[in-house]
C-alpha cells in the first residue's frame, strides 16, 4: 500500500491475471461431512421462533416451579431468568409471536413473575413491559387480555409495587386497555380515579408521565371521555396536575399541558377546568414570575388553553382529536 492509499490497478491486475476464468476450475462435489456442515450452518440461522419460545417458556415455568419449591431464588437465577425474558420479548414484538406466546402460556408465566416478590423490581418490571409488548396494538392479545380478568389483576397488584415496578405495570394497563372499547370503559368506570390519584401522588416522574399520558388518551376516547370527565376523576386529578407545570421535567410539563389542553377542548373537562380556574392561573404566574420562566413553545400552548377556557363550554361538543405518541 502506498502512502496515496490501495493500489487498485495493481489489484485489478492481479484479479484478472487469476480469476479470469480461464483457468480449470478446482471445485469437487461436497463430502456428506461437508453437506453435513452446511445443513447445521444454514440451519443455524434462520431461527424457529415459535419453538424457540416455547424452550424460553418452559424454562421460566421450571424456575418458578423451583420458587414455589422453595421459597428463594439466587442472584445466578434472577440473572437466568431476566435474559430469558429479554430474549422473550424480543420475539414477541413481532403480532404474531405475541399471539402465539399467549397460546403457549406466556401469559401465565408473566403473571406469575409479576406477582412474586421474590423476583426482584428489575424481573417484575421486565414482566410488565413484555405483557405491554403482547397488547400493543395487537386486538386479538387485547381481548384475550380482556376476557382473563387482566385489567383487574394488575389493577389491584399496582399500588402494592414499587413506583418503578407500578410505573411499568401502568404502561401494561395502557396497551391493554387503548382503543379497545370495552376494556377503557371497565378501567375509567372501576380503577382510572384510584390509579391516577395513587400515581400522581407518587413523585415517580415516568410514572405520573405515563398517568398524564393514559388520562389523555382516555380524554379523547368516545368510549371514556364522558365516564371520566362525569367522574370523580376530575375534582382529584386537576388540581393535582398544575404543580407540574413548575417542573423541571420537560416531558412531565408537556404531557401535562397537552392534557390540559384536551380537557379544555370538552365540555366536561372545560367545566371541570374553569372550576379550578383560579388555581391553575396561580400556577402558571409562579412560573412565568421565576427565573425558569416557561419557553415560548409551551407559552403558545399555555395561550390556547386560557382561550378555550373564555369560551363557553356549550360551544365544545366533544374532545379535540390528537395523535398521541407513546
């Protein structure tokens, strides 16, 4: 190689000199070791997801079988288990493998991992991610979810977590259970007040986040919308939200607004907002009066919001309609 770099004429040369084709050719039929070699390779890698999950399922089964056994499980185990769920919800990102790993019992599994305490926050949360991973967008796990008793299940094991473990059991409840009609209806109308209140008063960032977030969704639900807004949601949720809007999260203070935003943009919610009119007000002077004054971005907002709340509410006939992004 000279210092100007490769020397490409060299090789091009070089090349043509010996693989012109002009030369007999060397090849001989593959041996059965050979034949043999290649089968294996090939086989290798491509990848039998479904049989490869139900390995990865019935090695979970056996662990937790292990810790019913005996009540205790090593750090080597929990570090077993946590690559095994990982791998698990590789697979199951694709809708089909989801479908499929509720088939093989997967959701079983998850459950169980879930509830156990033993396990550790780091399990659990892994858990929880993976069942949101299953119900993502995908109607068939969501209403297997649905009809299982799910929704109540992990309901009633959130406030009983970590605000690490309940922030991700939260986002489980929120694939679950958005834009699958029957299943926001049954949240809104028996847990959103209890769940929402309980985060909220977390002080866990990504948790309130994810409450702020699923809310919103909710609020722009023909299914929920009316059930949350007439609610006690509102009188609990509202003036709990205003202190974020002196966060120095960035994210917190964007969901929270868009919220306010969409909650300003309904008939109930309007009503329910300008019942606390004056609090939310004091909010934003004390944060507008600080040296961390809002950025001109979340100013324009904070605008539409105080302008929707000087119209009357009967003009608002329903919730503005926004891509929400999770």
């Amino acid at each position: 190689m000279s210092e100007s770099g490769p020397n490409w004429l060299g090789l091009l040369k070089w090349s043509l000199q010996y693989s012109d084709g002009t030369s007999g050719s060397s090849c001989n039929a593959m041996s059965d070791d050979d034949k043999e070699w290649l089968k294996r390779a090939m086989s290798d890698l491509v990848k039998d997801e479904p049989n490869r999950m139900n390995e990865v399922l019935n090695e979970l089964k056996q662990f937790i079988e292990g810790i019913n056994a005996t009540g205790n499980v090593n750090d080597e185990q929990i570090g077993q288990i946590e690559t095994l769920l990982e791998e698990l919800q590789d697979i199951v990102e694709q809708i089909d493998m989801a479908q499929i790993c509720v088939k093989f019992g997967g959701l079983t599994c998850l459950l169980l991992l879930l509830e156990s305490v033993l396990v550790g926050d780091r399990v659990r949360s892994v858990c929880a991610t993976t069942i949101a991973t299953l119900s993502q967008n995908n109607i068939k796990v969501q209403n297997e979810m649905y009809t299982r008793g799910v929704i109540d299940k992990l309901c009633n094991l959130l406030p009983s977590t970590s605000s690490v473990v309940a922030s991700k059991i939260l986002l489980a409840i929120s694939c679950i259970i958005r834009n699958h009609e029957a299943a926001e209806v049954h949240f809104t109308r028996n847990y959103s007040t209890a769940i929402f209140t309980h985060s909220l008063r977390s002080g866990h960032n990504a948790f309130m986040r994810r409450a702020i977030f699923l809310a919103s969704a909710l609020l722009t639900s023909d299914s929920s919308n009316k059930l949350l807004c007439e609610s006690s949601f509102p009188a609990v949720f509202i003036p709990c939200v205003f202190q974020f809007l002196s966060s120095d999260d960035l994210d917190l203070r964007d969901v929270t607004l868009r919220m306010l935003k969409i909650f300003a943009s309904a008939s109930q919610g309007h009503a329910a907002l300008n019942a606390h009119i004056d609090a939310l007000n004091s909010a934003i002077a004390k944060r507008s009066e600080s040296d961390n004054a809002f950025p001109a971005e979340e100013n324009v907002v904070i605008n539409e919001i105080q302008n929707l709340l000087r119209e009357p509410a009967s003009v608002f006939v329903r919730p503005v309609q926004q891509q929400l992004l999770l």
